[in-house]
C-alpha cells in the first residue's frame, strides 16, 4: 500500500473497524454508530455499557493487535434494504443512518472476522495490512452532533503506516495540544465563544480583533494591487434569491430560518455568491469589461450541528475570504494562472511556504458542456504545474457544477490545512442567465469561479494562532512591545516612550501595575509579546531602552537605534 491521501484513509477507516469490533468482543453490548477516518487517524462513536477511560485503552489495544493479527480480510458485502435492516437488528443507530441511504443507491457492509458493518468503504484488504496505531482520547458526542440526541462515546485514535510513524504522530498531537487555539486564545485574551450568546458565535477581544484588523488590512491592499475591486453585500435576501441560486433546494437545512418581511421570506445569507451576481447583472457587460474581479469580507451564517463546533475552526458566523471572477474562455487560462499565483503570494506572506493541491474533476452528473469543463480542467492542471505545486487527482470528485482545486499547506509542526479553493461554476451563470456582449455582437456566457484565499478569517485566525503557537512575527502581534517600568519612579519616562513609539506606528502598551519587574516580564511572555522595553533608573537617567526579546536576550541601547531595529523586523513577511 502507498502514501497517498486515499490509502492513509483507507488504512484509518479500517482500523476504526478493527476497534470497533474489539469493543464488541470486550464489552458485547455494543450500540455502533459511525467510524470514520480523520486527518491524523479515526474516531468510531459507541453507546458501551461503561464509561471508558484512557485506563481502559491498554485492553482494547491489546484485542486489536489480536484481530490485527489474525490477518482477516476485508469482506465487501451488497444487500437489500429489508437483508440490511435485519443485519442490524437492534443497532437503534445503524438503522437511522441506513434510512439516510437514498432508494436505488447500493447498500453495502463490510465483514472483518466477526465483525459486520454497515459502510461504504473502501478498506485495506486483510487486517494484518494495519502496522501502526494508538487510542489517544475519549469524548463525549451527541449522536448526529445535535444535544437533543443521545450522547455517545467518541474513541479517538491515530493510524499510520508503521509504529514509527504512529511515534512522530504521537509527538505532534502532543505539540498540538500546547498550541490549541482555545487553550492559547484564552491565555493572549484574543476571542472567547459564549453560551449567553450562542454556540459558534465569536467574540473578538481588542488584542484578536487587533490582528484580525492587520490581516484585513493586507489582504485589501493585496486585492487592489492585484486588481481587484471590492464589494459589501446585505446579510439577508429574499427566498426567491436563493430558490434561484438552489441554496433552498439543496443547503436550506444549513440556513437559518427565514424572518417574514412585508409579506416576503427573507433568509439571512449562508454564501456570498448571489449577491456578487446581482451586481454583475446590474449592468450589460461586453467582453471587453472582463475579466471583473470582485472580492468580499463577507460575513455569512451556517448552522453547523453543536457537536462539530470546535473554536474558531468550525463556527455558525464567519467572515469569508470570498471572490468571484466573470471571464470571457479566451481570458480564463492567464487567470487561473494568476489567481493560483496570487494565492500562494498570500500563503506565504502569513509564514506557509510549504503548498499543496487536490484536483476534483468532472462527476457522472455535471451541468455545462463538456468541452468547457475540459477547458476549466486543463486550466487548472496547467497552473498548478506553472508554479510546481504537487496535486493529487480526485477523479470523478469535483461538484456538479464545475472542477476545483483546494490548496493545503502545512504548519509548524507537519499538519496539513485546507486554505484556498479555485472553483469553476457553470450552473450559477446559467441559472442567473448572465451575459456579455462578445466581439460579434452576440451574447455570450462568461466563466464564473468562485475563489477563497484564506478560506474564512475566523477559521485562518484559528490556524495562525496554532502555527504560531501564540508567537506572532512582529508584522502581526497584538502589542508589538510591552513597556516596563521597574518602579512607579518610571512611569512617566515610560509614558514618554510608549508616545514616541506610537508616532512611528508600533503597536504599545505599558504595564501601570505595581508589580515587581518578573511578574512584569512573566505576564508579557504569556501574552507572547515580541519585544519588552525595561525601564529602570539606569535607563531613565541615560535616556536609553533595555530591549529584551521574548526569547530572553536583552541589549541597553538609545530609543533611536531600537526603534530602527524593530522598524526591520516589523516589515518581513512570510
């Protein structure tokens, strides 16, 4: 078995079988729900006649090397709808989501020694093909992520390829926990989510909302360099809007519910995408307006079910990174080039150098010619080889109305995330009938993509914060420098620093407190500032500035010459 993203989940999802059926042979009484993979490993959700605990890990590890051991295959099992319900006689859970299973589409179970589940797979062939994993945690989850249900068992794991692997993926989970976004945003006072308020909702707190501002800054002027223009949108639109878009006909279960406004139903929005549309069509567009490229900071609302809420990572409203590109198909090859360029340029500006692509191409039920998805395809393709990204295929994976491409970096510590998404649409254009006006005097329909740098600002922030472990470069920490006077005698030399450094545009605070100087220098290092200015009577006397860094080196020199030195730091990006 290779490397490649689908054999990882292939071998994660069926060691997730394989603890699934230790737990039936430890404990019989076992209602299953589902067990799928994750990026570092799986997860399988369980109701047990006991509550575990990371005691009861050792056990279950042990049963699985047993099953692991026993080398057994992957039976692929196809039945009838009335064959499956009764295999799952008496599995309450297993029964719901087989009533998921749209009529007509294939039923099928998985057989692995004397375990049988209801899945779609695929799966490794035999057992013994599973070298490396380990049980790491166990939560509660709400059966369907919804607080009404039952709650289960979630039992996490990581899977890998050998026990090495499992080693470094220890480590990096391990890593992950010291830079858990929660854990560090409480520490920096950077946001905080309130049940008073609601589930997913976030609050920005002056030092989160500060380096938000900062990243909103540069990607505007990013955006004008690269011509773009910018638009503001409304947060509702009427029914009819979103009928049109088919939001009502295939996202309505994640939109909120609609608010009665003269007689009409207003939905407040989940996307971006119709509202740019109704701007495009306000005017009649010839071929020599495009391409128009529009982008948005548009702030749009999703119910997502409370058991996948996780921090900033996964919220009901965010801020997307949102644009729309209209094309003519002459023009759309350079533009993908230079959306892909102008892309990877943002990625890096942020710190991540190191890019990577998944292609989805065309499904057996598509809109739009063929030959337009070939052109976008190709597009694609070609872009991604003109800046040498490697990408993986996902053949068949794209959505109904056009190919994509979605651009993962990795972070500090090896884990991969998805940012950006360059996506054809040939439904929308048709189901808004646009137009332009080509060469010939005739009516065209232009090229739509849809584009994401970031993603959402809320779910990047979330990211940088774990990237950074808090240790933001000085271009993008809250308080570049903390003042620090070492007695009251100080405060008001300290004053008269922090107002010089404000007049050159660095980002201060000064700590009033009466606190000794180590309490001072602990509480800036928690805050992760970059750079601390101590102030004693040596310093007010000379009229200079003990600079320390976060890292704990500390020079005396003239304000001046400080300064100069964070004015050069404060301008490198990436």
């Amino acid at each position: 078995m290779g490397d490649s993203a689908l054999d990882l989940e292939r071998l994660r999802h069926s060691t997730a079988h394989v603890m699934a059926a230790a737990l039936c042979r430890l404990y019989g009484d076992v209602q299953l729900d589902i067990g799928p993979a994750t990026d570092g490993g799986f997860y399988y959700d369980v109701d047990l006649p006991k509550r575990l605990t990371p005691e009861d890990f050792p056990a279950i590890e042990a049963e699985m090397a047993k099953i692991i051991a026993e080398k057994s295959p992957f039976e692929r099992l196809e039945v009838s709808r009335d064959e499956a319900a009764e295999m799952l006689a008496g599995q309450t859970f297993k029964l719901e989501r087989l009533s998921d299973i749209p009529e007509g589409e294939p039923i099928t179970f998985y057989r692995c020694a004397d375990f049988l589940d209801l899945c779609r797979g695929p799966h490794v062939e035999n057992t013994g093909d599973i070298r490396g994993f380990k049980l790491t945690s166990v939560a509660g989850s709400y059966f369907r992520g919804h607080e009404t249900n039952p709650m289960l068992q979630r039992i996490y794991g990581i899977a890998a390829q050998s026990p090495k692997q499992v080693k470094v993926l220890l480590k990096q989970l391990e890593e992950a926990q010291k830079r858990d976004h929660r854990k560090i945003g409480k520490e920096m006072d950077l946001f905080s989510i309130q049940e008073d308020v609601g589930p997913g909702l976030v609050h920005w707190h002056p030092r989160g909302a500060r380096i938000r501002s900062i990243i909103e800054d540069f990607w505007r002027r990013e955006h004008y360099r690269s011509g773009y223009e910018l638009l503001y949108s409304p947060h509702i639109g009427r029914a009819e809007l979103w009928a049109t878009s088919g939001h009502l006909d295939f996202y309505k279960e994640n939109m909120y519910a609609p608010m009665d406004v003269d007689g009409h139903d207003y939905f407040v929005k989940p996307m971006n995408c119709p509202f740019h549309i109704q701007v495009y069509k306000s005017h009649k567009r010839s071929y020599r307006d495009l391409p128009l490229r529009w982008a948005e900071l548009g702030t749009v609302y999703r119910y997502e079910k409370s058991g996948v809420l996780h921090g900033l990572l996964r919220v009901r409203g965010f801020t997307q990174d949102d644009a729309h590109i209209f094309c003519t198909p002459e023009k759309i090859q350079d533009e993908v080039k230079t959306t892909v360029t102008f892309a990877l340029n943002m990625l890096k500006a942020f710190g991540f150098d190191n890019v990577t692509a998944y292609l989805s191409t065309r499904p057996d039920k598509a809109v739009g010619e063929e030959a337009r998805w070939d052109q976008a395809t190709t597009s694609l393709k070609d872009a991604l080889t003109s800046e040498s990204i490697a990408y993986e295929v996902d053949a068949g994976g794209g959505a109904f109305y056009g190919p994509k491409i979605d651009l993962k970096i990795k972070d500090a510590i090896g884990r991969e995330w998805q940012m950006g998404t360059i996506q054809f649409d040939f439904n929308l254009p048709e189901q808004f009938d646009l137009k332009y006006t080509g060469e010939d005097g005739c009516d065209h329909r232009p090229y739509m993509v849809h584009r994401a740098l970031l993603g959402s600002i809320e779910r990047f922030f979330g990211v940088l914060v774990e990237h950074y472990g808090g240790k933001f470069p000085m271009w993008l920490a809250p308080e570049q420098i903390k003042v620090l006077p070492i007695t009251d005698d100080q405060l008001e030399y300290a004053d008269q620093i922090a107002a010089q450094l404000r007049e050159q545009d660095f980002r201060v605070a000064v700590d009033r407190r009466s606190e000794r100087i180590g309490a001072k220098i602990r509480l800036a290092r928690n805050e992760r500032v970059p750079y601390m200015m101590i102030l004693g009577g040596n310093e007010q006397e000379s009229q200079t500035v003990a600079l320390r860094g976060r890292d704990g080196e500390q020079t005396t020199m003239a304000l001046d010459a400080a300064m100069a030195q964070l004015r050069r730091e404060s301008e490198q990006q990436g």
